[in-house]
C-alpha cells in the first residue's frame, strides 16, 4: 500500500472540511428563517423533523464511512474498491430496513410529527437517503473536491427550492419533500460519477453483515457520541412541552455540528494512524497526540467562544425569541472538550491497536446510564434534560 503523503493528508483534509461545511453547517442558517416564516408550531415540528432525520441517517451510518475509507485505503486494486462499494450498498439496504420500521414507529409516537403524517414520512426517507452518500469513497480515493462540488450543487439547489415555496406557515408540509429532492439529487449525482466503479451494485448479505460486524464498535463508541445529541430533540418532544424544544433545540443543533467537526478528519487520519501502527508506532502515537491536542484547544477555544459571547451572538444571528437558547447553549458547549478527548483516545489509540471491545463496553455502558437519567429528567425538567449527557462525557 502506498503510504499516504502528508502534502496530499493537508489538502483532502481541506477540501473534505469544506464538503462537510456545506452539507452539514450551512442547514444552522436557516433556522431563523424557518422560525420567522413558519412561526414558533411550525419552527417546532422542522426542529422535530431534523432531529428524527439525522438519527435515522446515523443509525443507517453506522460507522461505515470510516471502516470504508479505511478499507478503500488499503484496496490493492479496482476490483477490491468495487467489492467495497458493493458491501456498503448491502450493508446500508439491510440496516434501512429496522432503521425504517423505528422511524416510522417514531413519528406515530411523537404527537407533533403524527399530525403531520405525511411530513413525518418524508422525514423517513429523507434519514434513511441521507445514509447513502457516497462522499466517504471520494475522500478515501483522494477526489474530495469532486465531493465538494457535488455538495455544493446540493446546496444551492436546496436553498433556492426553500427560498422559492416556503413563504408562510401553512407551507410547513413542503419543508421535508423539498429536503429530499436536493437530497436525491446529490445521491445521484454522487453514484453517477462512480457507477463504473461498481461491479455491481449489490454484494452478497453475508458481506454486508460482516460489513455490520466490523463496523459496530466505532458505532457504538463515536456515533452513540453525537447520537444522544442527535436525538435529544425529538425526545423531547415527545417528554416536554413545545416551548422547552424551541429552547433546546438551537443548542441541540450547534453542538452536534460542533461535535461532528472530528468526523471528516477521521476518514482520512484513521487509515494513515493504523499504517503507522505497524511500521512506524512512535511516529503513530506523536500524529495521534497532534490530532487529540489540535482539537483539543480547538474545542477549549469553543467552550471560551461560547461563554463569551452567546449572550450577545445568538439573538443577533437567530432572533430575539431564542434567548432562552443561552443558558442551555453555555453548559452544553462543556460536553464540546470531553467527547473530544473520549473520541481520540479511541479512534487514534485504542482502534488501531485491536482494543474494540474496550470502546464497545464503554459506549454501550454510557449510552444506557444517560438515556435512563435523561427521561425523568426531561419529564420533570424539560430542557434541562442535557445535564446526563454532560456527566457521561466524564
């Protein structure tokens, strides 16, 4: 395998943030729009939506972008990339299915997404779509700026279609087809610069389990991370009254963006950390304490960020009706260091030395102690349902 050149390393670390910043960063923008145009109900059940959205896409996720990149790092030929291209498929169509079930069972149990039936459908398949963005194998075969163009033609074509047919609160419903046509739009463009690459579209189901297997402990151990936030939303309007999801669901919405900055990086720093595991491990754990450093200052510079100016900075970029945001926003930024830390021991250290079962046990542990916490809390509480998720960073 050729290693990877770290002049090549800086530029698709670039090129990918960019990517990530364009599919994932730009949707915060919107937020006061929506608010203004749909009105606080309507700004409620996008908030619902999105929250359920983003869940379903991780479980379907799985974890696969970086156990493919990693895969696609180490493929000897076109041949073993498109066998890796054809498990991904298998292995996303097999989870979308529970995936789907629970989705939809989710919107009948949510009474703000159950009586918008329709909505609540597409907010299923906008999840389970979102799943099978092929952005991962771009970047692991070093054409991150093809995905970047790809994501930005997504862009443009998601905010003209808002911009162009919501325009008062009686077009709530349009809110999540139009979400799903700029999304099926970037899927094909996505697969459609890559279908020769395939051998075929489908591999067998045992690949694809296996592809499951291998990929459940950085699942379990990075995506329970972000899932909790993910979530927290829709839980909580499902435990809590409308008035205390307006006021969490800002902070919900900047924190998971902010946690999810270490996953581009991750596609590309995994593979090039476990080569050097064995041939270089000195060099292996100087580049994984760079990355754990890097972005932990990166995260300190956050939670300093946030203290200091939330109070100002939110209502002038979200509107005065989303002060109730900021005392939410200023002790969630505090899991921002901790799951930074958690996130690199075990990517950078514990993964590329064969130590998964660590990871699984912890996450598993930490996830269940947290949701349990989290119900009373959110029932008494409301939006101060945070304070487990906080804790459980520790």
């Amino acid at each position: 395998m050729d290693s990877v050149k770290p002049s090549k390393t800086h530029a698709e670390l670039a090129a990918t943030y960019i990517a990530y910043v364009v599919r994932y960063v730009y949707p915060l923008l919107l937020l006061p729009f929506y608010g203004r145009t749909l009105g606080p109900a309507g700004y409620g059940v996008v908030l619902a939506g999105m929250s359920l959205s983003n869940t379903l896409w991780r479980f379907v996720n799985f974890g696969f972008p970086t156990v493919g990149g990693r895969d696609t790092v180490y493929a000897k030929d076109g041949a073993e990339r498109a066998a890796i291209l054809s498990s991904h498929m298998t292995g996303r169509i097999l989870l979308c299915i529970p995936t789907a079930i629970f989705g939809l069972g989710a919107v009948a149990f949510s009474p703000v997404l159950s009586a918008h039936p329709m909505l609540g459908c597409t907010t299923v398949l906008l999840g389970l779509l979102a799943a099978f963005n092929p952005g991962w194998y771009y970047t692991s075969t070093g054409r991150a700026r093809t995905s970047v163009m790809i994501e930005v033609v997504g862009f443009v074509t998601s905010l003209a279609l808002i911009f162009m047919f919501i325009h008062e609160p009686s077009d709530l419903s349009r809110v999540f087809f139009l979400l799903l046509a700029s999304c099926l739009l970037q899927t094909v463009l996505g697969f459609g610069a890559i279908r020769r690459e395939f051998s075929g579209w489908f591999s067998s189901i045992r690949a694809g389990i296996d592809l499951i297997q291998r990929s459940k402990t950085i699942f379990i151990y990075t995506g329970t991370s972000v899932l909790l936030i993910t979530a927290s939303t829709y839980l909580l309007s499902v435990l809590a009254p409308a008035t205390e999801v307006s006021a969490f669901g800002v902070a919900e919405r900047l924190i998971a963006v902010a946690l999810s900055l270490t996953v581009p990086a991750s596609q590309i720093l995994i593979p090039k950390v476990t080569y050097l595991v064995g041939v270089d491990p000195a060099k292996a754990n100087r580049l994984a304490w760079g990355i754990l450093t890097f972005f932990l200052f990166g995260a300190l510079g956050g939670v300093a960020f946030t203290m200091l100016l939330a109070d100002w900075l939110v209502p002038l970029v979200f509107g005065k009706g989303f002060q109730s945001s900021i005392p939410v926003l200023k002790v969630f930024v505090l899991v921002l260091p901790l799951s930074v830390v958690n996130q690199a021991l075990g990517l950078y250290f514990l993964i590329p030395r064969h130590r998964d079962g660590v990871l699984a046990r912890a996450g598993v542990a930490t996830a269940v102690v947290s949701i349990v916490a989290a119900i009373p809390l959110a029932i008494h509480w409301g939006q101060w349902a945070w304070w487990p998720r906080v804790c459980w960073e520790n």
